[in-house]
C-alpha cells in the first residue's frame, strides 16, 4: 500500500484558523500515543513506536468542508495478521470520530480506491447518502427491490435482487431501498433507523467506490447465469467492502442489481 487517505467532513464553514489547527491537534493526538511527529508543515516524517515512518499530507475542500489526511507509508508496511492497515491510520480515524462535535467521520480510502475514484468518478458519494438519510421521512416505505436469486447457505451465501429504471429513477434510490428492506437473504423492511444510533458515517451505509468491469467479471457472469437477458453493464460500485459481507451494485440499460456475498462471521 502506498497510501491510505481519511476523509472528514467539518459540520462548520471553513476557516483558515481550522485548516492549521486540525493538524496541530492530529499531531498532540499521536504525540500522547508515543509517535513522533515533528511540524506537518515542514514535510518531515511522523516515526510510530514500531519504528516505522509515515508521511503526512493535507487536502482541504473549501467548497464542500471536507479534509483529507493522506498517509504516505514511507516504510512499506504491508498488512500481517489480519491486518489491513497501520495503526496510525486507526488512530487519526478515530481522532475525526472522538472529535464528532466538530468533525463527521467519513471513511478511509486505500491508494487502490482512492485511484479508482479519481479515474472514474462515483456516480453516488457517502455524502449524497448521508444527505439523503438526513433528509428521509420515517413514514416513507421505499419501493421493495425484488429478488433475482437467495442462495443456499453453507457457511456462505450469495444473493442478488434488482430493481428497474422505471421504479428507482437512480441508483441512490434503488441502493438506500437496499439498505430499508434487504437483510442477509430476507426482504424484512427494517428501516433505517440503524443508521441513526451511529455517530460518524457507517460505512455499510455505502462505499461507493467504483469497479472496473473486469475485476468483477465473476459477479456479473453470476448475475447473467441467473438473467441470460442482461446485456453488458454500464458501471459497477463496490457498496460494502467488509471481508465477510461484500456488496457490488452493478447498473444495466433497464435496471440496477444488487449482489451481496455474505457469511454468517
């Protein structure tokens, strides 16, 4: 991994005294965790207690009040032990998250998403999500998708259900009725009141980050096995990207599906 990238959404208008002070408190935040880590300004490394050297880099979106914290793995660090990142990743996230009152904790990037992002841009970001469930009328009942396949499960299950264009006019319509009625095989209509007990962005609300069609050839030739009609895809997100519970939503000319992979761990 060459980088990992934190983005965080500041609930305030943008201030000059905020984009420096954020990293000043970044920087007391790891010091108290034994990290050494000299002024972000004059590009010198932050050393972690395992000896391992990260590089700090700060991009500011007035526009839209969200910060970004890239962390350059200068040292190489690669994922061991079922881990998937450093520490100091864990830590700055959860600087965003202790300090909710001022931040909104978004989510983290890898340098592989991060790219993908930028060589194709989300047709939906987190935000739009956030906004949407911000906005949503408890009484409303969004449409239910409907079941292509609920597979058999042992030890491992997939799932697919679509919905067409001509009910979900887009696909955050047709995502957030995911979110409302699907629930590991069952069409429950639980709602999203879940959502609400979080106090920074659940990333099972949506990652959003978009796939190249040949890396999810497997997913859309199970897809076209159970809908020989299906024509080529047009755009393919990676919605929940949990090792045990991964979600693609995958667009079509007439409609949007939804494949989810999920184990009971």
């Amino acid at each position: 991994m060459k980088y990992w990238r934190i983005n965080s959404l500041c609930k305030f208008a943008s201030h000059e005294w905020m984009k420096s002070k954020v990293l000043d408190d970044i920087q007391m935040h790891l010091w108290r965790r034994e990290y050494l880590s000299p002024d972000f300004e004059k590009n010198q490394s932050i050393k972690s207690p395992d000896n391992k050297s990260y590089k700090l880099r700060k991009v500011w979106n007035a526009k839209g009040n969200l910060f970004s914290v890239f962390i350059q793995n200068e040292s190489n660090w690669e994922s061991s032990h079922g881990l998937s990142e450093p520490q100091i990743v864990t830590l700055i996230r959860d600087f965003f998250s202790i300090n909710r009152n001022i931040w909104y904790y978004l989510e983290t990037l890898t340098d592989k998403e991060d790219l993908k992002i930028t060589k194709s841009p989300r047709q939906i970001e987190p935000m739009h999500i956030k906004a949407f469930l911000d906005s949503f009328n408890d009484e409303v009942i969004p449409p239910k998708p409907e079941v292509l396949e609920i597979g058999k499960y042992e030890y491992q299950a997939t799932d697919m259900y679509y919905g067409l264009k001509t009910q979900f006019k887009t696909m955050l319509d047709f995502w957030v009725s995911c979110l409302f009625w699907v629930n590991c095989g069952e069409l429950e209509g639980e709602g999203l009141s879940y959502l609400d007990y979080v106090n920074s962005y659940d990333l099972t609300s949506g990652s959003c980050i978009p796939m190249d069609l040949c890396e999810i050839e497997e997913v859309t030739n199970e897809i076209k096995s159970k809908n020989n009609d299906l024509k080529v895809p047009l755009n393919a997100y990676l919605m929940r990207k949990d090792w045990n519970d991964k979600m693609h939503v995958i667009e079509y000319e007439d409609r949007y599906v939804m494949h989810n992979w999920h184990t009971a761990e």
